[in-house]
C-alpha cells in the first residue's frame, strides 16, 4: 500500500474547508434573510391594518362634513 499523498491532499482539503466555510455563511444568509422576511411581512400586516383604521376614520370625518354643510345650506335656505 502506498502512504496517502499529503501533498495532493492539502489543496483538497484547503478547498473542502474554504467550501464549508462558503456553506456555512450562505446558511447564516439564508436564515437571517429568512427573519428579514418575516419580519417585514409581519410589520406590512401591521401597516395594512393601520392603514385601514385610517382609511375608516377618514371616511367618518369625510361623512361628518358633508352632513354638516347640509345642515348649513338648510339653515341657509331657511334662514
């Protein structure tokens, strides 16, 4: 049997370590993407909501004014 090649091992090894170095950082990516996600989808539910809460409030106020300028023509026009 001949002794293993340490020589010719060396580079492979050199890449198989910078590989699983490469992996590990893609898998730290992906999971901190994944968070990032998450998180701004959560964050765009809350603001669809707010957004709708406004919307309503925006609606009654609009609602509000109009009945009162109604109510200023018919005093107007019987006054």
């Amino acid at each position: 049997m001949n002794p293993p090649d340490h020589a010719s091992s060396d580079p492979v090894r050199q890449e198989l370590a910078a590989l699983t170095a490469q992996l590990d950082r893609l898998i730290d990516t992906v999971h901190r993407l994944t968070e990032e996600n998450r998180s701004l989808r959560q964050s765009q539910e809350q603001l669809a909501g707010e957004r709708a809460g406004l919307m309503a409030r925006n609606d009654q106020a609009r609602s509000r004014v109009e009945a009162m300028i109604q109510r200023l023509k018919s005093l107007e026009n019987n006054g």
